[in-house]
C-alpha cells in the first residue's frame, strides 16, 4: 500500500515511511486549514462502507443481476428473479455488460428513458404497447424497492453500530471547532442516515431545511437560521450556540416523501420513524438514482439544495472536503470547478486515485487524477493506492489504514479541538475568579 499527499502534483509524503508520522504530518496540516471561516464538508457513499454497512453500487448491482446463493435471505425476495431477466432480454437490455453491470444508475436511466419513449407511443397509438410498458415498470419499481430496502441497511438493523461510530465521531469533533467560526455545513449524496443517527446521538442540533415538530416539510428558508442561546437573562444579547450543523442532502434521503399539502409551500415531507414496508407504499420515496439526477436538480428540493451548495463553497475563504466521494456526479463536478475560480477556495480530497498490479499501475479516478495534474496548491488529494488487485474503493481488510477511508479520517486523521475547548473553558474560569476578586475589593 503506497501512501500519498498531493498538494499540487507534489507529493509530500514520499520521503515520510512511517506510518504514525504520516498521520501526524497530515493532521498538522488539516487542523490549519479546518479553522478556515467557511467549512463545508461533502460525504459520498464511501463513507457509508464497511462490515454491516451499505454496499457500494457495483455490489447493489451483483447482487441485483445476479444474485449468489449465501445472499442475505431479506433480500431473497427483492432481487432479481427468472421472469425479470426475461423482459430485460426481450427489450435488449444487456445488464451483463457495461455500463449496466456496475452502475444501476445508468441502469435505471436507461429504465426511464424506455419507460417515458413507450408512455409517447402509447398515447399515439392506443392500447398497443400497454403490455411492454407495464412489464418495464415492473422492473424499474422493483430496482427502487431494492435500492430503497439496502440504503435503509436492514438486513443489518442493530449490527451497523461501527457505521454510526465512525460518524459520531466526525461529528463529535466538528461540533468542537471554534465558536467563533461560522458553523460548518454537511452536504451528502448518500440516502442513508447515518448522519442523523450520529448527530441525535450526540445531541448535536441540526438544520437539515425541514421545518414543523408532527409533519415537517421542506422549508430552505430554514438554512437562513441558526439556533442561539440568550447570553444574559437581564439583556437581549444572544449567541449562536457551539454544537450545531448545517446538513444537506443533496440528492434526496430514504426518508423523504412527496405529499400534497394545501397549507404548504413545497410538497416534500421528512417521516420521522420509518422502515422498508411502510415507504414501500408511499407514491413517490425520493431515494433513487439515475443519470436524470442532472434534470431533475433543476426542481424543488434539489434546486434549492444545489443553490446552498454553490452558494456557501464559493464564499470567500471556503474550503471543501471531500470524503467518499469520486467525483463522478458532473452536476456536482461543475459547481466544484466553479468555485476553483475563486483565487481563496480550497479543496481537501480524501480519496484513492489507483491501484498497483504486477509492478504497473492503473487510475482508476481519472477525474480527481485530472484535479492532480492541474498542479493547483490549493487542491490537496490524501490517500491510499492499494497494491494487487483493483478493489475499486471497497473495503478489502477492515484491518487496513488506508487514509481515504472514512474510519481512519475520523479517527486519526481529523484534529480534537477537545483540548481546545479545555483550555478556553479553564480561560474563563479564571476570568471570572479575577473578575469577581476585583469586584469584592471594591
């Protein structure tokens, strides 16, 4: 396993061996740039991997097209079966092949682009293709029930403690940045929520543009507020409080439904307690994916979400962190590449870039490799590349310290303000102590 911090094209760590040092030299380096005034974070699926985590897309897919024998007995009956192989080859859709073998959102779009060009014959031409359209749908809702029943993790339920460990811990020590910075924002592709897990764990407030208490709706005025506590019983001078988070769920969550409401402005609703069959039954779970992710961004929520996106990593003196993230989304992408315009924008990549086989070696990341070569200091790229097979960023040994993975960011590499915040309560205690000898003298 080789080791790597780019700033630029320049490798920092090639003459740092060993492995506790290298840990030490990066998080040097990160705690100066997390005390940057604008802090955004962007969680990919990468995060969510692990032993009783979510699979990685490649994974959904094997186990959706062809399904192995020692597969979970929950996801039996969600799968794949005889009868749907069988339409995909009577409409020539080769799911053995790339790029449908790896990718169910290039699956899924091909879905709906069959789906929506037989709705139009249909109407041109009666009753005549009823059959053909009614067997791709069947498809198309049985890969989102099973996309949705694996982002939901429960076949896992009550094992996925390491998962919501490791994010607590990420939390936990964001939540202890300085008070004095503007709170940091979460922006995930992921469905799940592991991120809301942790956060209520840790009894950490939150913004996540849902507003209401029974039936909370979708409200993107709320990402204007924050919480604040009065300072002063006696005064009406207040403080944003230390803990809290800006999250946004940038391509929707398992918990999201669409739901008319004639009191409400946007029709996207936030369900509290969930689980596979009671979202099942909902007309429209906003959890799946599908390259229309592009088209769709341009209408509520997404629209508003990506607004917030651009609005707040193209601030002055911003700085983006990537983790699990391969920067195969272009419609995120772009708003990336917009910001690196800005000369005071920085971005922080945890990610692999390749793997080395037979002493050559193969990109796998050919868009973070082409952020590498533009020999930019203000993109630094931290990782791992795996010698061996290509493993394509899953977790090969629980084991093993790469530094991209989520577990070694959050526990190792990421800084503890904790001994910060000891030492600035212990500051004023002793204040107060002075303040109030002086005021008995008096």
């Amino acid at each position: 396993m080789k080791h790597f911090f780019y700033k630029g094209n320049q490798n920092v760590l090639s003459n740092v061996t060993d492995y506790e040092k290298t840990i030490e030299f990066i998080k040097k380096d990160l705690s100066k740039i997390l005390d940057t005034r604008n802090l955004s974070f962007l969680i990919g699926s990468g995060c969510s991997l692990g032993p009783n985590g979510i699979p990685t897309m490649k994974q959904l897919a094997d186990n959706l097209f062809e399904p192995s024998d020692d597969l979970n007995i929950l996801l039996r009956d969600k799968v794949f079966e005889a009868k749907h192989i069988k339409i995909l080859e009577q409409f020539k859709i080769n799911y053995k092949n790339e790029p449908f073998r790896s990718n169910l959102e290039t699956f899924l779009g091909t879905l709906y682009s069959y789906s929506f060009y037989l709705e139009k014959l249909k109407e041109a031409r009666e009753d005549s293709f009823n059959q053909d359209l009614a067997d791709l749908n069947e498809i198309i809702l049985k890969t989102k029930q099973y996309i949705l029943f694996e982002c939901l993790n429960e076949k896992n339920k009550g094992k996925d403690d390491n998962i919501v460990e490791t994010y607590r811990q990420f939390y936990r020590k964001l939540s202890l940045r300085d008070s004095n910075l503007q709170k940091p924002n979460v922006f995930t592709t992921n469905y799940d929520l592991f991120s809301e897990r942790a956060m209520d764990n840790l009894g950490i407030s939150y913004t996540n543009g849902f507003s209401g208490f029974i039936e909370r709706f979708f409200n993107p005025s709320i990402f204007n507020y924050a919480l604040a506590e009065q300072m002063d019983i006696s005064s009406l001078k207040w403080s944003v409080i230390d803990s809290f988070i800006y999250l946004f769920k940038i391509h929707g969550s398992v918990n999201w439904v669409e739901k008319d409401s004639n009191n409400k402005l946007f029709s996207i609703q936030e369900l509290q307690d969930v689980d596979f069959e009671k979202l099942k039954k909902e007309a429209n779970y906003m959890i799946y994916p599908s390259p229309l992710k592009q088209n769709a961004s341009l209408g509520s929520p997404y629209a508003d979400l990506f607004r917030e996106f651009q609005k707040r990593i193209t601030q002055k003196q911003s700085t983006l962190v990537t983790m699990g993230f391969s920067f195969g989304d272009e419609h995120i992408n772009n708003i990336i590449y917009q910001a690196l315009t800005i000369p005071s924008f920085r971005l922080v990549i945890f990610s692999d870039l390749g793997f080395y086989s037979n002493g050559q070696y193969e990109i796998t990341r050919k868009n973070i490799e082409k952020l590498k070569n533009l020999n930019d200091p203000r993109i630094w790229i931290i990782g791992s590349n795996y010698e061996g097979d290509n493993i394509m960023g899953e977790i090969k040994n629980a084991g093993e310290k790469e530094l991209h993975f989520f577990q070694t960011i959050a526990n190792d590499l990421f800084p503890d303000f904790t001994q910060d915040k000891i030492e600035e309560a212990n500051k004023n205690l002793i204040e107060q102590i002075i303040r109030a000898k002086v005021g008995g003298n008096d």
